[in-house]
C-alpha cells in the first residue's frame, strides 16, 4: 500500500495531490523557507550587532584600564616632584637659617670686640 504523505521531486508536489495540495504543499514549502532564511538573517544579524557591542564595551574597558594606570603614574610623578621639592625647599630654608644663625653669631661677636676695642671692658661672646 503506498504512503498518503506527499512525496517532493524537487520542491513540486506530486501530481496526486491535486492542484489544491499542490498549491498547499508550495506555501508551506514556501513559508518554510522564508522562516529559516528569516531566522537565520536574524541570528547573523544580533550575532554581528552583539559581537560588535561586546568589542566597542572591551574598547572602552580597555582605554579606561589604561586611562586610570596613566593616572596612577602621573599621580605618582606629581607626588615625586611635589615632594623632592618640598625637600629641597625645606633644605634651603634651613641653611640660610643656619647661615643666619652662623651670621649673627659672628656679627655679635664683631660688635663685642669692636666694643672691647674701643673700651675694653666687654669680652667677646664664646662661641657656641
């Protein structure tokens, strides 16, 4: 006994279908087709859309990765200078206080023997 399911030859129906089973078995064929093309464009279309999305996000992590480590190392340059120069300010000020210091000392003792010089009753400042 032969089988009730239409055979196809090629995408045609067989001629004992009818020309209305033809005409149903070409739309179904047809409507077949257009889903699996349709699915397909669709999958090819969110694969290309969300793989470019998922690289421009890389991109972005990529640069802000890189954005903050040259942060981080112009933080710590800045840092580096502000602070050798803090030091150095610092160097600075407490030899011309030193000097100041060593000046004054010296000038004192000029004036002490300046006056002993001149009356001879002041003895020089000791030095300390």
């Amino acid at each position: 006994m032969a089988s009730k399911e239409p055979t196809k030859i090629r995408g045609k129906a067989r001629v004992e279908e009818g020309v209305l089973g033809g005409i149903v078995t070409t739309v179904a064929e047809l409507l077949y087709s257009l889903t699996q093309a349709s699915f397909g464009a669709t999958s090819d279309v969110r694969e290309a859309f969300f793989g470019s999305v998922r690289g421009t996000i890389e991109w972005i992590g990529g640069s802000q990765r890189q954005t903050i480590t040259l942060a981080g190392n112009v933080t710590g340059r800045v840092d580096t200078l502000i602070q050798e120069g803090a030091d150095s300010v610092e160097a600075w000020l407490l030899n011309n206080v030193e000097r100041g210091r060593e000046t004054g000392h010296g000038a004192a003792d000029l004036v002490a023997r300046t006056a002993v010089s001149f009356t001879g009753t002041m003895e020089p400042r000791q030095a300390a």
